[in-house]
C-alpha cells in the first residue's frame, strides 16, 4: 500500500501591504515529492492560528483530490494520511 504525506505551513502577513498570508503545500507518495502549491491567501488572518487553519483546510482538499485521483488509477493506499505542520 501507498503511504501518502502532507507538509503544510503558512506565512502571517508574508505581503505586508496587503496583509495576507502564504500558504505552503507539499505532498509526498512514499516519500517520493508528488506535488507542491505555494499562493497567497485570499483572506486577511488576523492571527497566526487563522493563516495556518487556512492552510491546513486548502491541504486537506488537496489530500481527498490525490486519494481519489490515486484509487481511481487503481493504487492501493493505507487507510491513513499522515499530515504535519
């Protein structure tokens, strides 16, 4: 089975004219980089803990996608996803 991994951080008022944060993705196949996604957060975070839920919700759509992509391409995955900050 295939062991996905997600690594996700946000930046607080990484653009300071404007306020809003960065969002950093990584996912991983077997410890294999599958994909990256780094943009601007279209809203303004007034703290640390608003930017990086943000991010961990753009993550998570972004894990289900894989996972769906990957089973309907017929590869066994673990029951599990690890994610970290």
């Amino acid at each position: 089975p295939v062991l996905t991994t997600s690594y996700f951080d946000a930046n607080l008022y990484a653009d300071m004219l404007t306020g809003r944060s960065m969002t950093g993705i990584l996912h991983f196949i077997n410890q294999m980089p599958l994909d990256w996604y780094s943009k601007k957060q279209s809203t303004v975070a007034t703290a640390t803990f608003g930017s990086e839920f943000v991010a961990a919700r753009i993550c998570t759509e972004q894990i289900l996608e894989i996972r769906i992509i990957l089973r309907y391409l017929g590869v066994p995955l673990k029951d599990f996803v690890c994610i970290r900050r």
